[in-house]
C-alpha cells in the first residue's frame, strides 16, 4: 500500500472513530443488551460467500423473535443476493460516504446490532448509526491482523462476544445473538430464489435439452471472484471436466460472470474437443444464479461465493480450498467434500487474511493435484445419484 492510500486509511480511521466517540459521550455506552429487542441490525461488510454464512443469524432471530424486524447492512452485490429475502425487513447499501450510511440506519432505531467480524468501520457504523447495543467480536485463541487497536478500544465500549480463532465461523457468528438471550447452533445457511428467476433457469434448460435431477449436471466456476490468492489452474479445471464427461457422461455447465472472462476462456481452451459444455459467463443475474446453482447435482469450485449459494440450497459441493483453512467456512455434510493440499497448516482463514505469505499461498494452491479431486469425485458420483434419486 502506498504512503497516501496508508494516510487516507489513518486520516479516515481517526475521523470514524472521533465521531463514535463522540456519540458515546452524548448517548452512552452501547453495553445494555434489550430484553426483547424489536430491530435488529447485521453488519457483514465481507464478500458474497461470507454473507451467506451469515444467514444463519436471520434463521434464529426470526424462531426467537418473530415480529423484530432485521435490517442489513453491506455492499451492493450482497442487496442482490438477499433481495426478496422472507426475513429481511431492509438492507442498507454500505456507501463510500460513512456519515450517510449511518444517516440512514439512525432511521431505523436500531435496538440491538451486531459487527459480524472485527472492523472499526463496521462497529463505529452501529454506534454511530444510533444502536442502543452493539455485540462486537472479540478474537480467542490467536491473533488477527483486523483486530486492530482503534477497534479494540472502541469494542470496549459495546457488549464483547468471543470468536474462537480456528472456529467454524457461522457457528461463531451465532454466538453474537447470545446477548439477546438467543442459543444456537443450527448453521443451516438460508437463500431464497424468485418465482421470475426459477421461470427463467427452467426455460433455459429446456431450450438447451437438460433435465435437472435426470442427467448429471456438474456445474463448475475456474474463477475466484478477484481474489487471485485461491484460483486454482483453469487446466486443471478442465482436466477434471473432461474426467466427469468421459467417466460419468457428466453435462458440465460452466459459471460465470464480467471479470471471470479471462478464467473461463483459458479453461475451455484445455478442455478435450470430446468435452461438451454450457458455458453461462453473463448470462445470469444474481438471482437467476441462485436458480442456476439450485439445479445442479455437483458443484465444484475453488473457496468462492457461489460454493456457498450451493450449500444454501442443498446442493453437493467440492471446494478445492488452496490456502484456505477448511475448518473455517467451506461447506460440512454428507455430500460435501473438501480437497485439501499437503500442508502444514493453512497460509490464511477468514480472521487471517492479510497477505503477509503471497509464497505459500502460491505453492497451496498448486499443491492441489488434478488426481486428488478426481478421486474424490469417485467417492461422491454414487452418493449424489443415491441421493437424487431418493428425492425424486
């Protein structure tokens, strides 16, 4: 990072928190957990695959208290996920200007909010946003590079909830509704799709000859949402396509959108002319997506969003996870499968990602063999087709 973009963070940092301060002195503390609180905010600032493994919380917040209403806060690709979504009263799109996002969640007399994860921004947002309490994640058991100073100080001020490092993560996110008087540990991640998006993906697939649950749709994305820190080769992605079309006479619908172009290219080039697929780079909205994903019978995917729009939906997934710690996020069950390179530990999870070993994250994520996924495919083909078949 450059000296002028390390002083605009320092500048705005010491302007944020000035101003939660300042709400502290004028309205007090945020400690005071409601009894019975009537809205309640969520502020996940992390990306696609981070908020869905926040849904969870809108599960158990609606079983505890039905009537609260539950706003959300984070970026714009987030709105479109949960758009339409049955337990969200409102989402407020996170802009670059913080005195009016906090303008507009001050609208919302916010009773109880919750920081999904440590951020200063995020928790000053809530203070100064006018939550009568915030729960703010404390980090135990290791150290995390986002737990920083400033935050540390302010979460002083407002209900510390502990976050184990290592932890399953939705799990973790859980423990932030203990304040409330809310127990659970039902991660059950909770996505819903529109009556237009579901119309459209059927159209699709009848236009191009593809039963879903009847043939064997592999649904597969070589690309990793801009972080470059998890791809795995787009080779190596075909050379599993081609294995799924030759072995199990699989149809292989590629996924995609806007700068996944370039992955998706280089990973049709290396595929086998033998190797028929659907490719489906921009052809999809978000929701439609969501539509998409819930058809497949397999996904397989580097630690990216849509792995996670798979879970949700109760999809079989292979997250092919590089450097990513496997305990922290990727999806668990029956017919989900983690494939993990030889390693050590980890070079980073969700509470450590600051890029301090560009190296070992490299070398993790070439560690992973073509001959290792395929291997597990093996293992989950005849559970998946058990499985469809006892659904349908």
């Amino acid at each position: 990072m450059s000296n002028m973009k390390k002083n605009y963070w320092h500048l705005r940092s010491a302007t944020i928190i000035a101003f939660a301060l300042l709400h502290i002195v004028i309205f007090g503390t945020r400690k005071k957990a409601p009894a019975n609180p009537k809205n309640i905010a969520i502020v996940q600032g992390a990306k696609l695959g981070d908020m869905v493994c926040t849904t969870p919380l809108f599960r158990a917040i609606q079983r505890a208290y039905p009537t609260s209403r539950i706003i959300v806060i984070g970026d714009a690709v987030n709105q479109k996920l949960l758009r339409g979504h049955p337990a969200i009263a409102r989402y407020i799109v996170w802009q670059k200007n913080f005195r009016a996002t906090a303008r507009a969640l001050r609208r919302e007399r916010i009773d109880y909010g919750l920081v999904a994860l440590p951020s200063l921004e995020s928790l000053a947002l809530l203070v100064c946003g006018g939550a009568r309490a915030v729960a703010a994640p404390i980090v135990i058991g290791g150290i995390s590079p986002f737990e920083t100073r400033l935050y540390s100080f302010l979460r002083g001020f407002a209900i510390a909830v502990p976050h184990r490092y290592g932890g399953y993560v939705p799990r973790e996110y859980l423990r932030l509704l203990e304040p409330i008087g809310i127990q659970s540990d039902n991660t059950k991640k909770w996505l819903t799709v529109s009556k237009e998006a579901q119309a459209h993906v059927t159209s699709f697939f009848a236009e191009i000859g593809l039963v879903p649950r009847h043939d064997l749709l592999i649904g597969i994305t070589p690309a990793v949402g801009g972080n470059p820190r998890k791809r795995w080769s787009p080779a190596k992605f075909s050379a599993v396509a081609d294995y799924l079309a030759e072995r199990y006479s699989a149809k292989i619908i590629v996924v995609g959108s806007g700068r996944d172009k370039d992955d998706i290219e280089n990973m049709l080039r290396s595929l086998s002319p033998r190797t028929k697929i659907v490719n489906t780079l921009d052809l999809f909205s978000l929701d439609e997506l969501k539509a998409l994903i819930a058809s497949f019978s397999l996904f397989i995917s580097a630690d990216t969003g849509p792995i996670y729009i798979a879970e949700a939906f109760d999809i079989p997934t292979i997250d092919i996870v590089g450097p990513m710690d496997e305990n922290a996020q990727p999806p668990r069950g029956k017919l989900h499968r983690v494939v993990v390179p030889t390693r050590t530990r980890p070079a980073f999870g969700i509470l450590n990602h600051d890029g301090s070993n560009p190296e070992e994250e490299l070398r993790q994520s070439k560690a992973t063999t073509v001959e290792m996924v395929c291997k597990v495919v093996d293992e989950l083909v005849p559970l998946i087709r058990a499985h469809f078949s006892a659904t349908t």
